[in-house]
C-alpha cells in the first residue's frame, strides 16, 4: 500500500455511469463505509436524479482509493437578495430530492489509507482554486449528513465553517447485550421496558404478534405501500408533506429496493397483531450494522398502546438472533431513539466558506438578529 504522500486527487467531470459503477463498486470493497454510500444508494441518486456531476476521484499506487460526487449548482437566500455559488458532497442541492437526508456521509475511500484519503480530498476540493482544480465557482462548499469528525477535518483548512446543524444518534449495541445474557428488553430502563411489555400484552390480548419480513421485491413495495398508509396521515396531521409526500423520495427507494434487497442489504417488515399491520418498518442492512430509515404505525387513542415501541423491539430481538452488530436509530431528537437505544456520535451539516464580504455581511446579520431575539426573549414576560 502507498504511502499517505503518493496520494494524487483530481476533480474530473462524470465518466459515464457504467465507468462510474465499475469505480465505486470496485472500491466498496476496500472501504470501511456505511449503507449510503453503497452503489445501492450513490447508483440510485444518479440514476433518479438524472445528474452528472464531477468527481472528486484519489488515486495512489495506480489504483483509485478515493471516490466523491461533487454536485454543483445556485442557492438563493433571504427571499433571492443573496446567490451563492454552491458545490455539493454526494448530495443534489435540490431540496426535493435531498429529503432523502444522507447520513453517515463522507468520501468513499480504501481503509487502509483511510483519513489520510479524506484529508487530501478534502484539502483539494475546497483549497484549490475552482477553475484549475475543476470545479465551477463557488461561495459556500455543503458537507450534509456527515460524521462530526469531517467538522474537525474541515476545520485544517483555514476556511470558515458555518454549522448548519447537528444531531444525536442512538444505537443498540447488540453484541453487548448478547454477553450479557439477557434481552433487549432488560437493557432498557425500568420506565421503557414497563411501556414495551405492556403494550405487547395489551396486543396479544387480540390475538398472536407476528413479524414478516418481506421476500421479495414485490412483497418490499406492497410493504412499502402498506407503510405509506400508516405514515401519511400521522404526519400530514402535524402540517407536514410526510416522507411519501415527496415523488422523488418514493422513486428513489424502490430503486434501492430493487437492487439491495435481493442482497439482504435493505430489509422491510410488517408487525401485524392477527391480520391487522400495527406498523411498517424500512431498515438498511450492511455488514452487521442496521439503520431503521423509515416506518410506518397504527396509532389508537389508547396511549398504553405504543405501535412504535413494540415494532422496534421486535425488530431488535429478530437481529439478536442473526449476526447483525449493531442497530442504529439514525440522527434525530425524537425521544424514542433515546429510550430504545443509546446516544451514539453526532450526525452534522455544514458549509465552508470561501472570503466573501456578501458571507461576512450575512453573518454579521445573523448575530445581530439573534441577539434582538435572546433580548426579546428576556424581556417578554411569562403568560399568566
């Protein structure tokens, strides 16, 4: 393997997807990556997306060791007073299609280099200059969705970081609680174990629990739809789209489907209580790790009931009994995540900036604004 110093990084414009699939499938191997960057998921946004976007390619020892799409296009903030040139990592720029929200995001690269590839990649693209290294113009360079460590790597550059935001994880460590010998439901605490047992009591007082796990892509879109059903008006009832609001979205993962679950590499099921679904579940499955990406529930008026509490834990005491490593709730705040699994390491969005005096300008808004608003804040007094 090559030293750190032999690692050459050019931004090249697209090769054509059958190059493009022979690059990343023929570095996933090598890589230590997470489920969205798999062919599965970087195929699937090129192909829905129809984009063509330049790449961010490493190479060292005559081989490729890093890969990234660098989509490129305009953002216009502050009701369009402000345009910014913007380059993207593995993301569209267009909201519509983003709300698939990358996670665990970064470059794919050969572990055995590692975040010395990172580094260099990172380094080239948002160092050098735009028209030499390849890339249009730009003001503000997004890195969506990835691991807080890219925050401190960012930060060598010298170039401001602006902190879009940031968010928990939580996750059930699985092969921890096989050497303890007892059951999930025993690693959580009093409170959500109490919750858990009742609602599954209450649910079996109607008939058996059952878990299907969908066969085949057919059966995964029937699930899907299934899951739609249940999603939908929940969220549109809090004045959202929800997730099967969005065409894109839909779109994009039955392609997924269709390419990962005949690898057991996306797995959907059914909880059902007799022949009545009480939730949906969409999860990814890589290499002993499962992220729970979507899901639908039943909801009753009946509180004891908690569809979400018993899907999930059955769902965690089905990969008990596989080799599955870890199961992941994903980034969020919801206080599910937190019962059902542990805080894990934080999930950020930001952008660096290029010296702009339209940037400086905004920033020195921002901090006024927020200013008036803790003053407001402080000022206005507590409803009676």
């Amino acid at each position: 393997m090559p030293s750190p110093e032999k690692i050459a990084v050019s931004v090249e414009p697209f090769p054509g997807l059958a190059t493009m699939t022979a690059w990343w499938t023929g570095l996933e191997p090598r890589a230590a990556h997470n489920f969205y960057l798999t062919w599965h998921w970087i195929g699937a946004l090129l192909a829905e997306a129809a984009i063509q976007p330049r790449v961010a390619v490493a190479r060292a020892g005559g081989r490729i060791v890093g890969l990234g799409l660098l989509p490129a296009g305009e953002e216009r903030r502050h009701r369009g007073l402000l345009k910014l040139g913007k380059v993207y990592l593995n993301e569209t720029g267009d909201p519509e299609q983003d709300i698939n929200c990358i996670e665990y995001n970064g470059f794919l690269v050969d572990a055995a280099l590692g975040e010395a590839v990172e580094r260099a990649m990172l380094r080239h693209v948002a160092l050098g200059d735009p028209a030499t290294v390849g890339l249009p113009a730009w003001d503000e360079f997004r890195f969506g969705g990835v691991p807080v460590r890219y925050r401190e790597l960012a930060a060598e550059t010298g170039l401001r970081l602006h902190l879009v935001g940031e968010r928990p994880t939580a996750r059930v460590d699985l092969a921890a609680i096989r050497a303890s010998g007892k059951g999930y439901l025993d690693w959580l605490s009093s409170n959500t174990r109490y919750q858990a047992r009742r609602a599954m009591k209450l649910y079996r007082e109607r008939g058996p629990l059952a878990l299907d796990v969908a066969a085949t892509v057919e059966e995964a879109y029937a699930f899907l739809d299934g899951m739609a059903t249940l999603h939908q008006p929940y969220w549109i009832a809090r004045g959202s789209r929800g997730a099967f609001g969005y065409p894109f979205l839909v779109a994009f993962h039955k392609r997924v489907i269709a390419t990962a679950l005949p690898m057991g590499e996306v797995e959907l099921l059914r909880i059902r209580v007799g022949d009545e679904p009480i939730g949906f579940l969409y999860n990814f499955v890589h290499r002993g790790w499962v992220g729970t990406y979507l899901s639908g529930f039943t909801y009753e008026e009946d509180s004891k009931l908690k569809p979400g509490y018993v899907a999930y834990t059955l769902c965690v005491e089905r990969h008990l009994g596989l080799d599955t490593q870890v199961v992941d709730f994903l980034a969020g705040e919801n206080r599910y995540k937190m019962s059902l699994g542990r805080r894990a390491e934080d999930i950020v969005h930001f952008d660096l900036q290029r010296p702009r005096l339209k940037l400086r300008v905004e920033d020195a808004a921002r901090v006024i604004r927020n200013r008036y608003l803790r003053k407001d804040t402080a000022t206005t007094p507590e409803p009676a």
